[in-house]
C-alpha cells in the first residue's frame, strides 16, 4: 500500500496574466478563462486562448514535479488546486 502526500495551492488572475507574459502573449488581451453564472455553474469559452495555454503550463509544471490535480474550483480572482503524489509504501 502506498503513502501519499497532498498539497493546496491557490493561483490569482494576476499570476496567470503574469505567465501568460512569460510565454510571449501580448499583455492587454481580454480572452475570458471561464464564465460564472450566479448559480456557480461555470465553463470555459473561446478554448484555446492565452489564458487557459497558461493555466496548463501552471498544471503541467506542478505535474512535473509528481503532482496530480485531484480538485480544482474557480472563485471571483483566483482558482483553488488540490494535489496528490505518492510518497512510497507504507510498511
């Protein structure tokens, strides 16, 4: 049986801006990441734009490291991640 570790990481609209600079998109495009309705029903639009290429990079990158996105939720200016990885065996 296996051990694992788990990790929350929180990423604001301001860093995936900030990487979506970094991979050479202009700044001051308004791609939208995601759409919200008032009852918490949310999706992505227009795929794929600057934004969500960004958002990957920031998952792939995590990914690299052993990470595996179990859980992500979408708020007002940032996105919420939980992750796992497996540690080694227990006993």
């Amino acid at each position: 049986m296996h051990k694992y570790e788990y990790d929350i990481t929180s990423y604001s609209t301001e860093q995936v801006l900030a990487r979506r600079s970094k991979m050479g998109y202009p700044p001051g495009a308004k791609e939208p990441v995601m759409y919200c309705d008032s009852e918490g029903v949310c999706f992505f639009d227009q795929m794929p734009n600057p934004n969500t290429q960004a958002i990957i990079e920031i998952f792939n990158e995590k990914g690299a490291e052993g990470w595996r996105l179990c859980s992500v939720t979408f708020r007002g200016n940032d996105m919420l991640c939980f992750w796992v990885r497996k540690m080694g065996k227990v006993g």
